[in-house]
C-alpha cells in the first residue's frame, strides 16, 4: 500500500471543510500516519466541477463510482439526511469499504442497521463530527473515559438554539427576531425546526447515551421541547433568580434506566453551562471515577467539522495501516454486551420547576391557582406578581420545590382551565447540582 485513498460524497460546507484539511495538512498527516491520505474521488450532484485547487481530485456527478473504483479505501458521507445517505453507507459497506459520517440524524435513527453491517463486514465507521462539531467528544467518551460508568450526560449541543438563547438574554430581543437575524448571519437554516425544536439536539444525545450506556438508544426514547415559546419576561425573570436559560440534552443514569431528555432548562449562573453564549456547544460528562469533564468549542462550521471528519480519516488509516480494524469498537462496548434502553417515563422525573401564569388581573386569581398546585401536592418556593397596564393580564411567576412531572402537568392543565387564564401557562424545569 502507498497512500489512503479517500472517497467524499457531497461537496457542501462540510465536505469542503474536510478537502482543505486534507490538503493543507497533508505533510502533517502523513508524518502522524505514515502514509500519504489522498482525497481522490468527489461526488455532489449540485456541482459542475471542483474548485482549480482539487484539479488532481476526479469528480463524479454519480456516488456509484466512488463505490465501484477498488482503489478507494474510505468513504466519506457528507450529503446528510436519511436517504440516499443511507443507502450510500450501506453500499460501501457491502463493498468492504470503511465509511465515516457527520450525519446524526441518520444514526440517531438507523445506526443499529449500520454499524451491524460494518461489523458484518469487517470495516470501520467513522462519527465524530457527528456530535459537537470539531468538538473531540466521541472519542474522549468511548476511549479516554472508556473506565468510568456514565454517570450524566448534560449539554448544549445546537449553536443554533444556543445563538437565539445568548441574544435574547444579552439584548432582551423577542425570539421570531432573533430567529430571523441568525437566519440572515447563517446561523440558523432556512427551516430552523430541527434547531429550536430540539431535535437536532436528540438526535446527538442519541449518539452519546449509547456509547456511554452500551444500549441502542434512538431518537424515539427521547423527550423532545423546543425554545421557541420562551420569552423574554422569561429571561427576564431567570436573571432576578440568578439563572440562565438554556436548551440542555440530559441524561442520568440510573442503572437499570436511564433519563432521555432535551428541554429549555433553567441553569444557575454560577455553572460552567451557563456561561456557554453564542453558537459554542459544550458537552458535560459525570464519570464515577473521573467526576466532571466539560469539553467546549465550535459546535458547527466548515473548518471546525472538517476537523472532526480529518480525526477519523486518520484513526481508520491508522488502522488499516497496522491491521487493526475495529480495534476500538464504534459505540465503545463490544456488539456482543450491547442492550435494549429501558427508558425513565417523563412522568417520574422530579425536580424544581419555574411557572409562568398569565391571568386578569381581579381578586382571587392567586388562591385559586395556589390551590391547584396545593391539591397536587407542589410546594411553592417564592412567587413574584408583576403588573401590566391598567385592563392588561398580568404575569404571576412562581418558584416551585421539587415535584414530579405528572403531578405538575396535571396542575398545569387545571390552571390552564380557569376562566381568568389568558395564555398557555409556561413552564420551565429548573436544574440543581449534577441535575
């Protein structure tokens, strides 16, 4: 063998990211490796040719001649969505070819199908940008924390959603504006549903719960809320308590279950998580015997991801290179001890909440929703009444102790019911110590 051959398919910002790399840090690559890595077949269907720069690289409008050239040792997936990147995985695959991905979304829900079939074949899959963009996290799960038993898994892993939080908190600017400015900076896509409603997110907690845990956890054992009915009073009034509000993927293990959630969560001020602003991601991990990692950086972005995809080009040739294959299994436990999730119901989970009511303004309103939450057995820690103008509803924010999910939806659906209730009560879990 005389150099790595690299196969990409989709040339976006991503695939981009990971051509320069390879070509900018091509003597450095090959001085870790011991071997040249050489991008040597392109595919995109929305290009006509490759930039002058990559004039030695063949470019393909058709994936199927990256699959066909027996020349090539990696395939790179870098197109997203489900199919056909699913179908272009598994073909290479089934070519005994080794693959990497940036494409969450497609793991999140068919992983299982994938890394059965590479371990079926004896090839290796590639994901760290999958997760936390240039952001080395899956590999300081599954190898440099491969001693610890998981404890929490808590982080803000969209830049998108974290973007929109930031600047709402520093300008006091409604979220439908905010939205439209990151939309207009790049920040946020065309359709930012996957961003703000969380899913994006889920599908990266995913990813990490099942290395951490060694189960086939998927997007469907996820609990999923967006962001985009916080409001600023919101904010507002999670400043006056000494939090931040942020959008939080969380996991605790609790040995024969496990929490799956992603949800807006008040994070108190003093934590490192609050203190995460812009489009960074940051990614917590509660060992038992390492305690609290934190990892920080660019969640997104061309050079950062590219980065990501680079790290994983070099292990698999590292490997191919000693005749290694597999010998860190993808999801870190080996296929054989893998287990279904038992996940924690929603309903059980316990803890602070933050209540947002808005009502008419007459006699009364606070004993009757005080009442509710009495009847439900939620204690109130601190209740703030702020008026508007005269004939306005006003908003009544209450501090509750820790109580369980199902008692506080039900008391939520009885206060919703009142007459004097003029908007959705909003709610907001609230997060204390390792949550």
């Amino acid at each position: 063998m005389d150099k790595i051959r690299v196969g990409l398919i989709g040339f976006g910002t991503v695939g981009t990211g990971l051509a320069k790399t390879l070509t900018m840090q091509a003597e450095r690559l090959q001085q870790k490796v011991g071997l040249p890595i050489e991008l040597s077949r392109v595919a995109d269907i929305n290009l006509d040719a490759l930039p002058p720069e990559y004039e030695g690289v063949v470019f393909s409008k058709d994936a199927a001649d990256i699959f066909k050239d027996p020349q090539i040792d990696i395939v790179v997936e870098l197109i997203g969505g489900i199919e056909p990147a699913k179908s272009f995985m598994l073909e290479a695959i089934s070519r005994g070819k080794h693959v990497i991905t940036a494409n969450k979304a497609l793991l999140s829900i068919h992983g299982r199908e994938i890394f059965e079939a590479a371990a079926a074949q004896g090839v290796e899959v590639g994901f760290e940008a999958s997760v936390g963009g240039g952001i080395p996290v899956i590999k300081a799960l599954k190898e440099g924390l491969a001693a610890n038993r998981i404890e929490v898994i808590r982080g803000i892993m969209n830049g998108t959603a974290n973007y929109i939080l930031s600047t709402m908190t520093q300008h006091g600017t409604p979220f439908a504006e905010v939205l439209k400015d990151a939309q207009e900076k790049g920040f946020a896509e065309a359709d930012p549903t996957y961003d703000v409603e969380g899913i994006d997110t889920a599908h990266k907690l995913a990813i990490l719960m099942s290395i951490a845990y060694g189960r086939h956890v998927t997007l469907d054992h996820i609990s999923v809320e967006g962001i985009s009915n916080i409001m600023p009073i919101d904010i507002d009034f999670a400043k006056e308590f000494g939090y931040r509000i942020k959008l939080l993927a969380i996991s605790r293990n609790h040995g024969s279950h496990m929490e799956a959630r992603v949800h807006p969560t008040m994070v108190p001020e003093s934590s490192m998580l609050a203190n995460i602003n812009g489009s960074f991601n940051a990614i917590q991990f509660t060992g038992d015997t390492v305690g609290d990692i934190l990892l920080y950086g660019q969640g997104a972005g061309m050079m950062p991801t590219g980065s990501a995809v680079a790290a994983d080009v070099v292990d698999i040739s590292r490997n191919i290179i000693s005749s290694s294959i597999n010998r860190v299994p993808p999801l870190s436990y080996l296929p054989e001890y893998f287990q279904e999730p038992s996940i924690t119901p929603m309903s059980e989970l316990t803890c602070p909440y933050y209540f947002r009511v808005t009502a008419i303004d007459q006699p009364g309103v606070l004993s009757s929703v005080s009442g509710i939450l009495g009847s439900h057995n939620i204690s109130i820690k601190s209740m703030i009444q702020k008026g508007q103008q005269p004939g306005e509803p006003v908003h009544v924010v209450f501090r509750i102790h820790e109580a369980s999910e199902a008692s506080v939806e039900k008391a939520v659906a009885e206060i919703d019911a009142l007459d004097v209730i003029t908007e959705p009560t909003v709610k907001i879990r609230v997060l204390i110590g390792n949550d």
